[in-house]
C-alpha cells in the first residue's frame, strides 16, 4: 500500500482475490459482500449458458416472486383512491441471511403467492359483477328510453282519436276508424331494442337501411350519463334505440346486425305494465348488485393497502435475492468438495475489510467454517476505480463520459473540479447570472436529503446530480463577473477609473491611474468598448489556452514514471513541450510584454502581434514592427527549435525500440508466438489440484505484441496529430472569447430591448410596464442566458476539457469498477 | 501610468500561499482534492486578474487611439454632448 489514504491523483490500486466459499456459507457471503458493495466478481464460467448454470432453479423461483410483486405494484398504482405504500426505511426487515434464511423466504413465497391469489379472485369477482351492473344499468336506460317511445306513440294516437270526435269531419269517419286500425297495427310490429355506442349509431343506421331495404322503423335517445366500461375503466356514451320491423327473417337480421355492431338487446315488452315490473324489478337487482360490489371493492382495497405495507420491504428482498443468485452463478461450483470458488476485483486498501465482512457472514450464517480470501498475481489489466465522494463524483462521471482512465493513469477529473468551472465561468462571466446558478446550487445542496429521497424527474435530477459542479461554476462566474465588471449588463464602480472626462472633450482621458481590479467601468457604454474587449478577451483566452494546454501536458510525466516509459520522457514529452512552448508560448509571452510597454513613450509603433507570428513563419528573419531588440534571431531560433522537434518526436521513440529487439534477437531469443496457449477452464482435474498456487483459474493472455510497423504507425499518427493539434486546439480556446462576449451583448440587449427603456416611470401606466417589462426580463434571463447560454457554456467547458486538454496526455482504455452492490442497484 | 509591480507581488503571494496550501493540507481522505482544488483556484484567479490588469496597463492611446465616449457621464455633469463625434466614427482600433 503505497499511500495512507486514497486518492483520486490516480486510480485505486486492485488486487485480483480468490473466495472458496463453502456452499452452505455462499449466500451469506454474497448478501454480505453485497451489502458492502466493493467486490466485482469475474465469470468464472463464460462458456455455460445461463440455463446450465448451478442456481437457474433458485432465480427461477425469485423470478416467481419477483412476477407476483410487479403485479401487485400494478394493482396498487391502478386503483384510483392511492393506496399507501410504506416506504422502505419504515419497514421491518425481512431478514434473508441465517440459519433461517430458507424458512423466511420459503414463508414469503407462500405468502406472496395467497395474496396473488386473493387478489386474482378479487378481481375477478369484481370484473363480472361490475359487467352485470353494467348490462343492468344498459337494461334500466333502455326500458325508460323505450317507454318514452311508447309514450310518444300513444299521445299521437290520443291526437288521432280526438281528431276522430271533431264533429266537422263526420264524412270521413269510416275511412278514420280504418286508419285507427292500421296505427293500431303498428303495436303489432315486433320490435328490438338495445343500447349501442353513441359514434356507431349513424353506420349502424344505414347498414340497417341497406340490409332491410328500408323496411324499418327506428328510433333512438342519448343515454345521458356515460357508461363506464369495467374491463378497461373507459367511459363510454351510448344510445338507446328501438327498431320497429316485421318478420321473422328481418328481426334475425337486425339481431345479427345489431350484435355484430357491438349492441347489447335487451328483451322488452310491449305490454306497458309489464315494462314498469321489469324496470322495478332491475332497480331493484341493480341496488343488491351494487351493495355487493360495494363490499367487493372494499374488501379488495383492504387488501391491498395491507399488500401496501410490506411491498416495498418485498421488493427489496426479491430483488436482493436475484442479485444474490445471479453472482453465485458467476462462480465456479466445485460438486466433489461442496465448495464455490469465486474470483474478483478489489481495491487492495479494502481487503481487509473484505475479510471482515466474510467473517461476520460466516458466523451470521451460523456454521464454523469461514470462506477463505487469497490474492493472486495475474497479468490482467485490473479495473479503474476512482473513489468518489458526493462532491467529487459529478466533475468525475464528466471525464468518464470521454472515457474511462486507463488503470491507474493520472485522472483528469481531479484537475478538472476547478479548471472546469473555471473555464465555464470565462465564458459566463456575469455577477448577477452568476449569482443566480450559485443560490440555486445552494439551494439543491441544503435540501440535498430532502431531494434525494424524492424522486425528481430525469432533467432536473440530472441538474441535481451535478449541484456540486454548477455550485463552483456559479462561485467562478461571479469571480469572473467581478473581473468583467459586469452585473446582468450593468457595471460597478469600485475603484477610481483610469479615465478622465474632461467636460470640453468628449474623449475620455487617460489620468495615469490603472483600474486595480477588473475591467475600468469608464468602458462601460463607450463607444469603442467593443475594440477594448474584443482584444482583451482574444488574447486572454490565447494565454489560458495555452497554459491549459502546458499544463495538460505536465500530466504526461507522472503517467510515463509510474508506468517505467522513460522513453516517452525524452521521445514524446520533452520535443511536445519544446514545440508548444517555442510557438504558442512564445506568443504569449509577446502579448503579456506587449502589454508592459508603454507605447506611447516608446520609440516604435506597437507591432501586431497576429501578423508578427504569421510572418515568423512566412519570413523568418524579417521583422516588420520590433517588439524588442534581437527579435529576429530568437525567432528564428525558436522556428528551429519546432521544426527540430518533429522529426525528433516522428523517429526516436521507434529506433530505440527497434535497437532493442534487436538487441535482443542478438541475444538469441526468440518470442514466444503459438506456444502460448490460453489455460481452459474447463479442465476440472487439473483446475483442482493447480488452485492453491496462485493462478487465476480464468486467465486470458491478451497481452499486446508490439509489432515494429505499428510502433511506427502509431508515432506518426501521434506526431502529426499533435503538431496540427497545436495549431488548432489554440484556436479551438477562442471559443472562450467568442462566448463571453456573446454573453455580455446578449446580456446587454436583453437589457435594454426590455427593461431599459422603462427604469424611470412617470405615469401609472409607466409603472405597469416597468412591472411587466421587468418580470419579461427576469424570466428571460433566468431562461435564456442563465438555463440556454449557460448549458452552451458548459457545453464548450467540456469540449476544452476532453478535447483540447485531454488530447495532451489521456491514455484512456481502462474499464470501470462494477461492484456487487446493493445500493447501487437502485439507480439503474 | 500604473506599475507593473503589483503583478509580481501578487505573484509572490500567490505562489507563496499556493505552497502554504500544498504543505497545510490536513491529512485525510480529501487531501488530494482540497489540495489541488485550492491550488488550482489561486492560480487561476490569480491568472485572470494579472491578465485584465496587464492589458490595461498602458493603454493604447496615440496610434490605436483608443477613445472613450461616455455620453452618460457627460450628461450627468450637466454638458451638453458636443457635436463633433464624427471624428470618431472611422476609427477602428488596431487590434494585434
């Protein structure tokens, strides 16, 4: 153990274990690794198919259970009235390791399967009769739907008779009495009659009007109240109609009709006293019906909210189960000595908890015999294991979003706590917008407990995961702020300004002051503030690229002396550094000394800087406006020096590996190839008496064979790459000048499209303006420029860093640590 | 004009603290990161305030003629705001 305390400079260091774990021990061992969450456990049986393995029987089961608790999550999320659920920590722990283990689990499947049951049966009962209140209350609409039709009928016939005893018509009498009896005859028609859905009435009309040619009499009414459905809890509206036809054979076809509509008949009859028996005696079935159904639903909902109380304490158990059976198929059962042997990554520090951990297992299981830990030497590439914390673990998971360290490489995520927000903050540098982000971050991290026990939705629980990174962004900006001198487009004025404003000029004057801090409010609204700025924010973000990039590439060397590359020392850092430093470098010690002189007194005109480096390229030895005395030949020194650098960086790395394999071919040996043959594990025999000496039973021998071509391919890759990349990661951080000075305008507009104009109301109506205008303003600020321009800021910070930054010295390549671990499980 | 001597005060200092910082650390689990959390955080300050100041150290009047119009100012003082801003209109300074 190299260090006293873990640190995340680089990744933990791993050591591959070895567990025999007695069978009668392995659950426990693996509930209590699990709980502690710090062992990922290899497959020691990657050629046997998941249903081969030793414990499908166990998952099957849990599997079972695991069925039956989703279903009663189903029931309890679908009931209407919420059923309450107790949640986890308020629950009684159901208690799966033990010598009683078996017996409480065995309890629990009986358990969840009666309730299954119950519940099935439940609904069931519940489903029919709610379908026989549903064809009762279908029934009732129809017969006082149909009854109005009657009724209609026999007031017309009333008309018609007392039409019949108008004196002033006695001619027609006969022919009246005639028609009385044909009207009369009409009730001599059959009839059907049903409820249908309200949206098919018109189809089934016309098919009806083809099908019968005509031949019928229909009528309908809207059953006012939907009919809710009790299968699928829709509501649906219906109609009642009632259709007059005659005959045998065109009755039959409107039955089929009507059935193959979806309508329900219902038999009425014509009889009128009858009809109001019938409805009596539906109101009356309907009443009991609902009384039971009453008692149905309660007795269901009793029953779950008794499901409720312990379901989330099942679903913890049942999903532990499975993770638990789940890792014992990953070992290696040995039948003959009724032992598992398991093999795995652990960070070395931990072993000794490990070992802890297992005995407590042993004696919580009840049994004297301890499952044995040894470690092993292997050539594997162990897992990279940055240990985190709560605050470190969001500016982590960005650099392992680019890519997973190799195992224990120098982890940028370390650096990147505060070049990231630092880098943000450049671009959003605003007092005010900064102060925003902060007090949000604030806010997230004071009701972190309350917040992290509620689930919140997948944006905003993404903006809480990362409270920490948008806490110090939101620290920088106002920092950065505060160097800007910008508050939501407004400025301070602290110090005494460097400019004088005479009143007879209109040009500020310098007064031999320097603004000590920050940019000098004077620019603020000048005219030409834009020239300042534009110039100011290109060359600073010149120099902080540039020094980011240096320092980027620094983290070469620890990576090259902890992993014994002296080679890439002088073959790769030292000609980078040179290169790097004798171009871009350069120049940004020509801006800082240009910076220094005082122009106006010196002898020169102050020279461009942009066409100085492009004519040191173009015309070395020419110097159009000298920066200082001997500018030519240093320039051409430092030209030399870079184009020296490449062939230095493009041939040294491969000649001394090619003189070493030839100086060891010149010894006499010779590689290994086809002799090395990858140990099975399927050899049992040979598996069983090799396991004590400390091999790993799953051994995969995938060490590289560093061919010469690729050794050279790759240097040229990597020489080009490196050299363009200089070029074009220096320019890639104007970004960081092209932001911020698209947020300070943005901010600047804002400001005066809105709120601007309004600052000084006279009138009422002024006042109600400045009110709106102001909330428009607040809310766009809070909307656009902190929400949209800051996750573009933020965007561009972690391009800097996994492009530019991470380009200098990232290796990359590594896999993550993925313990067993309970709590882990939740997040997925 | 100002000095240019703050800029290496305040480097002494920073470098000064930022060693204070790398040898005070408290031993612990978090070392690491306070250490080179606050480290990293001095230099970078430190770097942007040196930058603004250094650029308005000496500023580019004469040639580059970089000239404030603050209208505001002016009208607080009570002047009326002369006509003659034309001359500046052309103007662009020459950005190195």
């Amino acid at each position: 153990m190299a260090d006293e305390y873990p640190s995340l400079f680089r990744s933990e260091s791993m050591s591959l274990v070895q567990l025999f774990v007695p069978t009668e021990v392995a659950h426990d061992t693996v509930a209590e690794l699990g709980e502690l969450g710090d062992v990922q456990f290899k497959d020691l049986n990657p050629n046997v198919n998941p249903f081969q393995r030793s414990f499908v029987g166990e998952i099957r089961r849990v599997d079972e259970m695991a069925r039956r608790v989703r279903f009663f999550m189903n029931q309890v999320e679908k009931e209407k009235d919420v059923v309450p659920i107790r949640p986890l920590s308020d629950c009684a722990p159901l208690i799966t390791v033990g010598p009683r283990a078996a017996q409480t689990m065995d309890e629990l499947e009986v358990k969840l399967a009666q309730h299954e049951q119950r519940l099935v049966k439940m609904n069931d009962s519940y489903q029919t009769l709610s379908e026989r209140t549903r064809e009762l209350i279908e029934a009732k609409h129809v017969l006082e739907g149909t009854a109005v039709f009657f009724e209609k009928a026999r007031a017309q016939r009333e008309d018609i008779r007392t039409s019949f005893e108008d004196l002033s018509t006695p001619l027609l009498h006969e022919d009246r009495e005639n028609l009385v009896s044909t009207t009369n005859l009409t009730f001599d028609l059959e009839f059907i009659a049903g409820a249908i859905e309200r949206s098919r009435i018109p189809i089934f009309e016309r098919v009806l009007w083809r099908v019968l040619r005509g031949n019928l009499y229909m009528n309908y009414s809207d059953i006012p109240n939907p009919i809710t459905d009790p299968v699928t809890g829709a509501e649906i509206y219906k109609n009642v109609f009632i259709i007059f036809a005659h005959g045998d054979v065109v009755l039959g076809k409107i039955r089929k009709v009507a059935e193959s509509m979806g309508a329900t008949l219902y038999p009425i009859d014509a009889n009128a006293d009858k009809r109001s028996a019938a409805l009596r005696e539906v109101v009356s079935r309907l009443e009991d019906l609902e009384a039971v159904l009453y008692q149905t639903g309660l007795n269901r909902r009793s029953e779950l909210v008794t499901i409720g109380e312990s379901l989330q304490c099942w679903q913890d158990v049942v999903k532990k189960e499975k993770m638990i059976y789940e890792t014992l198929n990953l070992f290696n059962y040995d039948v003959r000595r009724k032992t598992l042997i398991a093999e795995g990554w652990v960070p070395t520090r931990d072993i000794t908890n490990i070992q802890l951990a297992l005995r407590d297992a042993t004696e919580q299981s009840g049994t004297s015999v301890p499952p044995i830990l040894h470690e092993l030497r292997t050539h594997q590439i162990p897992p990279t294991y940055h240990r985190t914390n709560k605050f470190t673990e969001g500016f982590q998971s960005i650099l392992d979003n680019y890519g997973i360290c190799r195992y224990q490489e120098v982890n940028p995520g370390l650096f990147a706590i505060i070049t990231f927000p630092f880098l943000f903050a450049v671009m959003f540098g605003d007092i005010g917008h900064g102060f925003i982000i902060f007090s949000a971050a604030v806010y997230m991290i004071l009701a972190e407990k309350k917040l992290q026990k509620q689930s919140l939705g997948e944006i905003t629980g993404q903006f809480f995961f990362g409270r920490y990174i948008i806490l110090l962004m939101g620290a920088f900006s106002i920092y950065t702020g505060l160097i800007y001198n910008d508050i939501f487009s407004k400025t301070l004025h602290i110090w005494h300004s460097g400019w004088s404003f005479l009143p007879t000029s209109s040009v500020g004057e310098p007064n031999g002051r320097t603004y000590p801090f920050g940019i000098d409010p004077a620019w603020h609204g000048a005219d030409n503030a834009l020239v300042f700025t534009n110039s100011y924010k290109m060359k600073m973000s010149v120099i902080l690229g540039v020094i980011h990039m240096t320092f980027a590439l620094c983290l070469q060397v620890p990576n090259h002396i902890k992993f014994k590359r002296p080679v890439d020392i002088y073959a790769n850092f030292i000609p980078q550094m040179i290169f790097l430093q004798s171009i871009f470098g350069y120049l940004v010690l020509c801006i800082l000394y240009k910076w220094t002189v005082d122009w106006s007194s010196a002898s020169t005109d102050p020279p461009s800087l942009l066409n100085m480096l492009i004519a040191m390229f173009l015309q070395p030895g020419q110097v159009d406006h000298q920066l200082y005395p001997g500018q030519k030949h240093v320039q051409v020194l430092l030209l030399l020096l870079a184009a020296i650098c490449v062939p230095w960086m493009l041939i040294t790395k491969p000649y001394i590996i090619w003189k070493e394999t030839r100086k060891i071919h010149g010894q006499g040996y010779i590689g290994l190839q086809g002799e090395e043959v990858p140990r099975e594990s399927s050899d049992e025999t040979l598996e069983g008496e090799e396991e004590g000496n400390g091999r790993a039973i799953l051994e995969s021998e995938d060490e590289e064979h560093h061919d010469f071509s690729e050794v050279v391919i790759h240097q040229v890759i990597h020489t080009i790459e490196f050299c363009l990349g200089g070029i074009s990661h220096t320019a890639s951080y104007l970004r960081l000048w092209a932001l911020s000075l698209a947020h300070a305008q943005l901010s600047e507009v804002l400001w005066s499209m809105t709120i601007g104009g309004y600052l000084h109301p006279t009138t009422l109506g002024g006042v109600i303006g400045l009110i709106l205008q102001g909330s428009l303003w607040l809310s766009l600020t809070i909307g656009g420029l902190c929400l949209m321009e800051g996750m573009s800021a933020f965007l561009h910070a972690v391009r800097l860093h996994w492009v530019e930054a991470n380009s200098k010295h990232f290796e990359g390549g590594g896999h993550a640590f993925t313990p067993l671990s309970f709590a882990n499980s939740d997040r997925e | 004009m100002g000095s240019i001597f703050p800029v290496f005060f305040f480097g002494a200092i920073v470098v000064a603290l930022m060693f204070g910082v790398a040898l005070l650390t408290p031993k612990g689990p978090n070392q690491a990161v306070i250490r080179t959390a606050l480290m990293l955080t001095l230099a970078t300050c430190y770097l942007l305030w040196m930058i603004t100041y250094l650029a308005q150290l000496h500023p580019l009047i004469g040639e580059c003629c970089l000239v404030l119009v603050f209208w505001k100012t002016m009208a607080e003082r009570g002047v009326s705001s002369p006509s003659q801003n034309g001359q500046e209109q052309g103007m662009s300074g020459r950005m190195s």
